[in-house]
C-alpha cells in the first residue's frame, strides 16, 4: 500500500516522523479486517457449513462473529478510498492509476479463481456464474447464485474495480470541496448510506434467501452488492482523507476510536439486519481510519504498526482472495458432516487460518508482488 503525500497538505501534523509517510498502522489494520471475514466465514453453518462445532458451541460461535464479515468489507471500501486519496500523485494520468489498480487487483483474482474452479467449482458453476465472476461483473448481476458465485468474497473486488474506474472524476470533484465543508459532506455521505436500508424495506420485495438471510435477493443486492450504492462508502473514506489532509481532523485517539468499533458491532447486531450490513459499522470505521493514519504522522504508539503486523497487513490481499477458498476444500476433506467439541472445532479453525496464511503469503510473493513490479511501474507514453 502507497500512501506518499506532501507534507505541506497535513500542516498541524508536519513534519513527519521518519519512516511513517506510508501509514503502516493502516497496513497493519488491513489484517484485522481480513480476519474479520475469515472468521464470519468460518462461522456459517450454511451450505457448504463451515462452522466445525457441535451443539452449543456452534450457535455461539456463529453469534459471535455474525456481522464480523459484513464489518470488515466496509472496512476495506472506507480504507482504498482513504488511502488512494491520500496517496494520489499529482498529475498522475487515468490509465496509469487504473493499470496499477487493474495489476494489483486482477491477477491475484484470477488465481484465486482458478482454485474455486479446479478444486470445487467447475462441477456445477455454468457459464452464467463463472463468467462473471472471471470478469468482475458478478456484482451488477441481481441474483444471488451470481453475486456470490465461485469464490464468493471477491464479490467486493467487483465494487472495487468500479470504484477505480469511478476515482480520477470523484478525486477531481471531492478536491474541490471547500475544507471547512469537508465534515458536512461527510455527515451528509451518513445520512445517505444509512437511508439506503430503510429504502430497500420500504420499496423492495422482501423475502428470505435460500442461504437463510432475513431479506430478499434484491434487497441485499441493493443494499451490499451494488456497486454504485458502495461507491458511497468510497467516497466517505476519501473525504476522510481530505479532512486528514486539510487540517480538519478532530484529533481522536486510536484507542476511543477502536472502543467506537465495538459499540458499533454491537449496535450492528441489534439493529434491522439490513442496517447492520454496513450502515452501523459506517461512523466507527470513518474515525478509526483517521486516527490510526494521524497517529502514524504523529509518531505516537500504535498496536498495528509492528514488524509482524506490517507483514500480515501486506499478504492481506491475499488472505482474503483465497481464504474462502481453502476453508471450503479443507471441510470437504476433513468431512463436511463432521462436527466437533470445543477443542476440536478450534483445532478445525486453527488448521483453516494457518492454511490460508501459507498460501496467502504464496500467492502474495509469487504472483502479487512480481506482477507489481512489472507492470506497476511508469511506461514513456503514459507521461505524454
């Protein structure tokens, strides 16, 4: 993650701390968020039922981690607006940002891809699922066995790559925003996110999905999958990254900043389960970001900026694309029937976690980081 900026753009906070200009708290947190959805993932009892515990235990450890994986998406999305706004290179032409996006993003997906395909998927995707998916259209497509087909979370890279597409015009506009309106528009960008839910049980068809969730199709779509409705979420975090950058930022500490994270899971789980998808995580993650990138440019103490940290927050990527994945095929080998006391279960999730990191930290050394370099660099004519 590159996040170089002038330091004259941040006054109350230069100069800065040596070593700091990239944010590595923000690095650091990107695990956290990935493990976030590890571990909702590993928690559903649906088809295939990856949750490895009998009895009580499952229920718990489903309760648990309900939202875990919902939270952590929007963590993700505030975050790449965030970073990306911060880190924009002044006069950096279009096609240069999208082709190190597409060249970060793409390849990974694909190997992803063809692990979901070789290892379980090709046996009953049809050309309507897995094309899509291939391409990262899933998610314009209102049908769940689309959206979430193959390997399910890269359903959010859909939203990312439309984000990509969406930021040298959104960057434009949002630098035109007066500074000492920035936290207006942010409070508006709120207002409009939390509407969302409300609307889609007002206005659409509701139902439950066929994987149990409380809603119909097109509401969840409408409100989680969209990717215009999630661009919200984007621009949120790079209106953050303004108030940061413009001297706005009201100064909240890392820590009351994480206690609000987890008023916000628990306010998640207690409202309509549509505002818990991403609207009550939404105030929490847009003042969490700031204060770990602020506490950085500060120098002070900061839990996610280790060595070990920085290293997990770099193969998160990574994790992610194939963590769903490898629990899948593991469950299918130890025996999707099987289900376990409390020490078996964690050996179970303990098995799934280190599996997915060795091969997250594969993927990221042998495709990830080779292709950046590569490809990710300036070439002569994109500098006309």
């Amino acid at each position: 993650m590159t996040t170089h900026a002038r330091p004259a753009e941040v006054p109350e906070l230069a100069p800065r701390p040596s070593g700091f200009s990239r944010l590595p708290s923000l690095t650091g947190m990107r695990f956290i968020a990935a493990v976030m959805v590890f571990l909702f993932h590993s928690s559903l009892t649906t088809e295939p039922p990856l949750n490895p515990f009998s009895g009580t235990a499952s229920d718990l450890y489903h309760e648990a981690f309900t939202k875990t994986g919902w939270m952590g998406v929007t963590f993700f999305f505030l975050l790449s607006g965030f970073v990306l706004t911060y880190s924009a290179r002044p006069g950096d032409a279009p096609r240069r940002f999208w082709r190190r996006r597409l060249v970060k993003l793409y390849p990974s997906h694909v190997a992803g891809w063809i692990g979901a395909m070789v290892l379980f998927a090709a046996a009953t995707a049809t050309w309507q699922q897995w094309l899509p998916n291939l391409l990262l259209v899933q998610t314009w497509i209102p049908d769940y066995h689309t959206y979430l087909s193959i390997n399910p979370p890269s359903w959010s890279l859909s939203c990312e790559v439309f984000f990509y597409l969406c930021f040298p015009l959104l960057h434009h506009w949002i630098k035109k925003i007066r500074p000492e309106r920035l936290w207006a528009w942010a409070g508006g960008l709120v207002v409009v996110i939390t509407a969302i839910p409300a609307l889609a049980y007002l206005l659409l068809p509701d139902g439950t999905m066929s994987n149990g969730f409380p809603v119909s199709e097109v509401q969840y779509w409408a409100v989680y999958m969209l990717p215009p409705v999630r661009t919200l979420d984007f621009a949120l975090g790079m209106i953050m990254a303004r108030i940061v950058m413009s001297g706005r930022w009201i100064r909240l500490g890392l820590l009351p900043a994480c206690a609000l994270v987890v008023v916000g899971y628990v306010v998640a789980n207690a409202v309509p389960w549509l505002f818990g998808l991403n609207a009550a995580a939404l105030i929490p993650f847009a003042l969490l970001i700031p204060a770990a990138a602020t506490t950085d440019l500060r120098g002070d103490r900061s839990p996610f900026r280790g060595r070990v940290m920085i290293w997990l927050g770099e193969v998160s990527f990574a994790f992610y694309i194939v963590h769903n994945v490898l629990m899948v095929w593991a469950r299918s080998l130890i025996g999707e029937s099987e289900l376990y006391d409390v020490p078996g279960g964690i050996g179970v999730i303990g098995l799934y976690f280190v599996l997915c990191l060795a091969v997250a930290w594969l993927l990221h050394k042998g495709i990830e980081m080779p292709m950046m370099r590569k490809y990710s660099k300036p070439r002569p004519r994109d500098r006309a």
